[in-house]
C-alpha cells in the first residue's frame, strides 16, 4: 500500500530577518536561513518565505521495545512501546550513539513513512501502550510528534518523549502539553562539557527540567551518560545531584548509563561500571530515591528499592522483570509506602525483547 507523505509541513516558530533570511525560534541554535537552507538539524529548512518540516511521515525505523530501554522505570513497567525516529539533531555530540540517524544528512535515510494516524493503529494492533519518539531528538519533528500524541491519545495510546531538552520556551510549552512522559537526556553538568563537547548550551536544558517537572504532568526520569574522563569527575557529579536534588526533588529516577566508543570520539575507553556505581553512590547520598546503572548488566543497580523500608520492590535483569512487590495502587507491598511512578495494578510481561516492524507492510 503507498504511503503518501508532505514533501514540507509548515511550522510556526520562526520570524522573518530584515535582510530576507528567516529565523527558526525551535531552539537555542537560532539558525538564520537564507531561502532553501536548512538548519543545523537538518530537517527544519527555509522554503519561500518560511520553515518548514522535511521529514514529516518519514522514519529512519520503527521497533517495538520495552518501555524500560527508553529507559523509564516508573512508567508502566514491563510494557511495550513503539519506538521510531526521523533524521537530523539540533545537537553535535560528539559521542552520539544514534549518530547514523541522528546526524544524517540524506534524506534516503528516512526508508519508512507512517503518518500519525497509521502510527497510533499500529500501537494498538501491536498491543503497546505509548508510542515512543526517540533516536534523534523530536524537538526537530516537534510537528510530526505532536500530530502523532494527538492520534495516539485518541486510541488510548501514551506518548513518551526521548529528548535532550534543547529547546526554546514557547515550543517547549506546546510540545509537552502533548507528552504523557518524557526522558532527559542531561549530557553532563557543565557549559565547557556542552560547548565543546555537544555544541550547545547547559542552561537551556535545566530549564526544560524545572518546567517539566513543576509546570506540567508529564511523568520525567533523566539519564546522563558517564564519559571518562569527560563529564564523570567527582565535582560535576556532585555538582550535578545537589542540583537535582534542590531544584527537582527526591523522586525523578536518575540514570547513569555507560558510554561505549562511537562516532567521533572513538578514543575513549568504555565506562567501568566501578565509575557507575560511584555516580549512584553520589545521587543517593543526595536523598535522590530512584538512582539506576544502564548499558551494564547489574541486575542490583538496575533495580528499584523503596525509599522507606529499602526492600527491592521491582526486579530487573536488562529489560526483563523479575520479583515485583507493589501493589496495584503502586505502594510497596513491604510497608504501604507510594512509589513515584505511573504503574498499572499489575506489571507487563513484555520482557527484554526488540521487534523491527516495517509499517508500509501493514
């Protein structure tokens, strides 16, 4: 069956430059256009007058995955979500480990096309409970992403937002007005890290957290990925987790995930997991409740222990529950104490798999 998709979309958040470039108001980049260039996303592009979208109903895949490779712990354990992205980024980090989609810059690289609606039939046909935007950051495709929540909102199906938070007030407000829950990835705790590593900006981002977290209901976890030698010193960490702990609360789940060589920082070895352990020791000594260990295989750190009596109340082991001790309002089955979280009465048993589906198939 052919799938017919806009070859541009329109969009809203730009303004016009005297001297005939437009300026797109998406993120901090700023990117100021002459006619037929695009942004440093690449997919936001100056077309007759305005910016528009390129890559709206097209993907660079779709997979169905555990919610907690997201990764979110807290919302609806053990489900399944459909995960797809487009191309492009509005950030540079020179660690990406999506970079094949995420730095694209060939259209060809979108080889599916889906548009909301046939994405939010899928969901349901396939049994997932969200959808998932995630690969490169939807803030590009804020348009295509939003259209979507809104298709799968009417099925039932939630919308889960996998993000580096890099964006401007206004759009932020839109975007997550649509999310039912959304991942952070905050990339360190340092301008220098952010400038010279990911060719951005720091403060940007732990606005969007504050927002998130105290001006909406979306559920918000937030992983950081632990370089050597890079954003893993004691200081940033520290640093780090007393921010989080005075400005977001005890409750946000914390990841830590460990970095592997690619792109372009092939020099570096990969995170020990002493490293990852260290950073969680840190976040819990800062009343943090739910601190994680990812892209390990560390079952201990990687499961989730009530903050009052300190049983284990959801085993994990990679993807795939284990022992579950919360009862169906999710309060610990030990002593009564309520989890943060968004749980079910009772937890998915989708497990650790990952199954590639091709929509245009369907």
């Amino acid at each position: 069956m052919t799938r017919t998709t806009p070859d541009i979309f329109p969009t809203q958040y730009w303004h016009k430059i005297d001297d005939g470039r437009v300026c797109c108001d998406v993120c901090p980049r700023k990117c100021t256009l002459r006619a037929d260039k695009r942004g440093a996303c690449f997919v936001r592009m100056h077309k007759d007058g305005e910016i528009v979208l390129t890559s709206y109903g097209r993907s660079s895949g779709f997979c169905i995955d555990p919610i907690e490779k997201k990764p979110l712990n807290h919302f609806y354990p053990g489900s399944s979500v459909l995960s797809f992205g487009t191309a492009g980024c509005n950030l540079s980090c020179q660690f990406c480990q999506n970079w094949d989609m995420s730095k694209s810059r060939e259209i060809d690289t979108l080889c599916d096309t889906a548009m909301p609606e046939q994405l939010a039939k899928a969901a349901a046909r396939y049994g997932c409970q969200s959808l998932a935007f995630t690969y490169n950051d939807p803030v590009v495709f804020l348009e295509y992403a939003i259209d979507t929540a809104q298709a799968g909102h009417e099925l039932g199906i939630f919308s889960v937002a996998v993000s580096a938070g890099y964006v401007c007030e206004q759009p932020r407000e839109l975007f997550y007005h649509h999310m039912d829950a959304a991942n952070i990835d905050l990339k360190g705790f340092s301008e220098r890290f952010y400038h010279k590593i990911c060719h951005g900006q720091l403060a940007p981002v732990l606005e969007t957290l504050v927002y998130i977290k105290h001006h909406t209901q979306v559920w918000l976890e937030i992983t950081t990925l632990l370089i050597p030698d890079e954003n893993d010193s004691d200081q940033e960490l520290h640093s780090m987790c007393q921010w989080l702990a005075e400005n977001l609360g005890p409750d946000v789940p914390l990841h830590f995930t460990a970095f592997h060589p690619d792109f372009k920082m092939l020099n570096k070895a990969k995170t020990p997991l002493a490293t990852l352990l260290r950073a969680r020791e840190i976040a819990l000594s800062y009343g943090l409740h739910y601190v994680y260990c990812g892209n390990v295989h560390h079952s201990d750190s990687d499961s989730t222990y009530c903050p009052n009596c300190h049983h284990k109340v959801i085993e994990r082991d990679w993807y795939q529950l284990g022992d579950y001790h919360l009862n169906a309002h999710g309060h610990c089955q030990h002593c009564g104490y309520p989890l943060a979280g968004v749980f079910a009465p009772t937890p998915g048993d989708f497990g650790a798999r990952r199954i590639a589906v091709r929509l245009a198939d369907n």
